[in-house]
C-alpha cells in the first residue's frame, strides 16, 4: 500500500483563517475593497475582484477595516510587498483574484495593531 506524505510547511508564522467581513484598500491597487481571508504576523492574504480583468498595479499600502459590535478596528497604511498574485477561481466564472502580500517594516505601533487584530478576527 502506497503511503502519501506530508507536504512540509514552510512559512515561519501560522496562518489563520479570517471570520467576518474586514475588508482591504489596497494602495494602488484595485477600487474595489477586497476581502482578507487568510492572516499572520508575516502576510495577508486577500480575495478581490479585478474589474474589467487587468491585474491592478503593485500594492504599496494597505488599509483594514473590520467591523465589530464592541469595537471597530482600523489597520492604516501599512506597507506591504507583493508575494503573488493569480486568479481565485471563483464561482460562476467571476473575474476574481487572489493576492497575497508581505508585511514589511511596521511600527510597533502597527504591529500591536495587527496582533489585537489576529487574535479578534482569526482563529
């Protein structure tokens, strides 16, 4: 009997899954919000629809709004590389892409931001 392995992991920080609807400005990048489905320490990722069916520009900035009974948070300008970005290949054909986006050089103060974030929004 054939055996199948493991793929190995090989991100340094875990991933976790986003619950509720915060949104993502992406700058520049599309008009359109997108949806943050997947989060870590290190990276965002980000399902979007791309209008008209051009790939946006490179994203320099990002901005993350969730909405909360308790408490809106905002995560503003937060500068992030691109990683990669491809079709999602969403339902009913739609012209939706996936974009996943690094964190880089943060604040303290927007590192906070993200780790009160991570642990209200993700498990």
């Amino acid at each position: 009997m054939k055996t199948l392995s493991k793929a190995m992991e090989r991100r340094r920080y875990k991933r976790f899954y986003v619950v509720g609807r915060p949104i993502a400005m992406m700058s520049p990048g599309p008009s359109a919000p997108g949806k943050v489905t997947c989060i870590s320490t290190e990276s965002v990722e980000i399902v979007y629809d791309a209008i008209g069916g051009a790939k946006p520009a490179e994203t320099e900035a990002l901005d993350i709004l969730a909405a909360d009974f308790t408490r809106p948070v905002y995560l503003e300008d937060l500068p992030v590389k691109v990683i990669s970005d491809h079709a999602a290949g969403g339902p009913r054909g739609a012209a939706g892409r996936k974009r996943v986006l690094a964190f880089e050089r943060m604040t303290a103060e927007q590192r906070n931001q993200l780790q009160s974030f991570i642990y209200s929004f993700a498990y």
